[in-house]
C-alpha cells in the first residue's frame, strides 16, 4: 500500500528512534471491551476507527497483544492489512490477563519471548516496529514504577532485535534509573509513562530524554481512567474557546518536541475531535497558567 500523507496533522511528524511519526498517534487500547476486555462493543466501529486512523494520516498506532487480550491486535490486522508503507505499529510486552481480566506481570524470559511472538503472529508481521518492555508498576500506586532489575529483561529483547524480530526498543513504567541501567544493553528509542498536565513527576525525564533524541510517549494524556479535573483547565478552555481535552492535548505537544500523543477512543467523531483538538495553539499566558496545574 502507499505511504500514508502525514504533513497536514497537528504537531508535524517527530523521531521514534529512525521513523518518522505523526506526533499525534492514536492508542488502541479503547477498542477492546469493557476495561480493555473481551470483545468491542460495535466491532464495525472499531474497523471504521482504525480505518480513519490512516485517512487522517496518522501513522503511529499504540497496540498490545494484552490488550483484549488479542482483541485490539486482531481488529488491526482485519482493518488495515495490507498495512501502508510507513504505518508504525508500537506494541508492548510484559503484561497479561486472567480470566477475570486482572492485570497481572509476566516478566519472565518465557512469558516475553512468547509475547513477541503474539504480537507478531496477531498482526501478520514479520517485525515489530517497536517493542516497549512494560515494567509492573508499584500496586500502591498504579502509575509509579517498581524497583525491579531491568538489564536482563531487556537484553532478552534485545536478543529478538538481533535476530529480526524487532526493529526499535522501548521501556514502559519505568524510572529515570530503570532507563539508564536499560540503556545499558541496547538503545532506548521511546519511554512510555503516565504523563499530563496533573501528573509532571517525569518533567526532568521528559527534558532528558529530549536532549537525547529519544520520544516520550505519555500514557493517560487525559487522566486516564479517572479524568483530569481541574477548574485552570476549565478556565482556560473557556477562554480560548476549546474543549478541555483540546487544551490537555495542545498543552502536551507544546510542552517538548519529543513528546508523542496516543489518545485512544472507539468513537470515529472522538477520534477527529481528538486529532482537531490537538491543533490548537495555546497563548503564552495560558500555557503559563496550565503549568501550575502540576507543580
């Protein structure tokens, strides 16, 4: 298939690793069911999502085998296979579900080769574009990091990418020390956390990673499953005229370079809202007072 046009989005296009992405991507993770399980509510709907995804020139998708699980992967292969020349696929391991739908770790050698293996064979590819190695986060607090050792796990991925199986390496839930010990074995090309206008704990990781060349991906743009609320928000939405996802969103892109955005819907008239949203250009002043939100 043909490239994918990628000029006419919000945000241009930035580096993850040797690939040129659109910076506004698009996280799959929402077309699983209910709690990212089990099947889509309208799984047609899904399709025409996916499908809009690349009308709209966006070429980075955000998938996992553990979303569903193999729900979202299998939706993209059906939707978009044969994919686009320049359609970045960006998945993770180190994940799992039960039947009850827990989330539960699945770190070892066994459990992440297999996973790569999923992710290859669900969506029809011979390489992974990008693989994030997702850490277990601390139970405490689901968007903290645990201290756990991360050079082993990592080589082992780093073993897949010698042989072909993966193009880029990537670490999810991770600290600034869990970075530095992976860069250790094999180049970090995206660091994937918890990120947004309430939660800056990683303000100096994003400005590092910055100056390293290396995309920071914010999962929960949006505040996730418990949504950002802020009264700055709304003031400052209400006098730029936008909504205050847009101005999360435009926040986000103005706040680094580096930074690319996956926010996820199963909604088509989300998904343009979403894309249109992020290119609003925030005032100074108004990015000014959006940053206090947060610190």
């Amino acid at each position: 298939m043909p490239s994918l046009p990628t000029h006419d989005l919000p945000g241009g296009t930035a580096r993850l690793g040797d690939l040129e992405v659109t910076r506004v991507g698009y996280g799959a993770m929402q077309l699983a069911g209910p709690g990212v399980f089990g099947p889509p509510r309208d799984r047609d709907e899904a399709v025409r999502v996916l499908r809009t995804v690349v009308e709209l020139g966006i070429n980075h998708i955000d998938t996992s085998d553990f979303y569903g699980p193999h729900v979202t992967n299998e939706v993209i292969r059906e939707a978009l296979a044969p994919y686009p020349e320049n359609l970045v696929l960006v998945t993770k391991v180190g994940a799992r579900r039960d039947d009850e739908g827990n989330w539960l770790p699945a770190l070892e050698p066994d459990e992440l080769r297999g996973a790569v293996h999923d992710n290859l064979r669900r969506l029809g590819v011979e390489r992974l574009d990008a693989v994030n190695l997702r850490l277990e986060a601390d139970h405490a607090d689901h968007l903290a990091p645990m201290a756990q050792p991360v050079a082993e796990r990592f080589g082992l991925l780093a073993d897949l990418q010698q042989q072909g199986l993966v193009h880029h390496l990537g670490i999810s839930t991770a600290s600034a020390e869990q970075i530095a010990e992976a860069q250790t074995v094999a180049p970090v090309a995206c660091v994937q956390n918890p990120y947004n206008l309430a939660h800056r704990e990683d303000d100096a990781l994003v400005d590092s990673l910055a100056a390293q060349g290396i995309a920071y991906v914010p999962y929960f743009p949006l505040g996730g499953f418990s949504p950002l609320q802020s009264q700055t928000l709304d003031d400052v939405a209400k006098r730029v005229d936008a909504s205050r996802t847009s101005v999360a969103l435009a926040w986000l892109l103005q706040r680094s370079p580096n930074i690319l955005l996956i926010p996820g819907t199963s909604s088509v008239e989300h998904l343009r809202e979403n894309v249109a949203g992020a290119g609003l250009e925030l005032p100074d002043d108004a990015v000014a007072e959006l940053d206090s939100i947060g610190r």
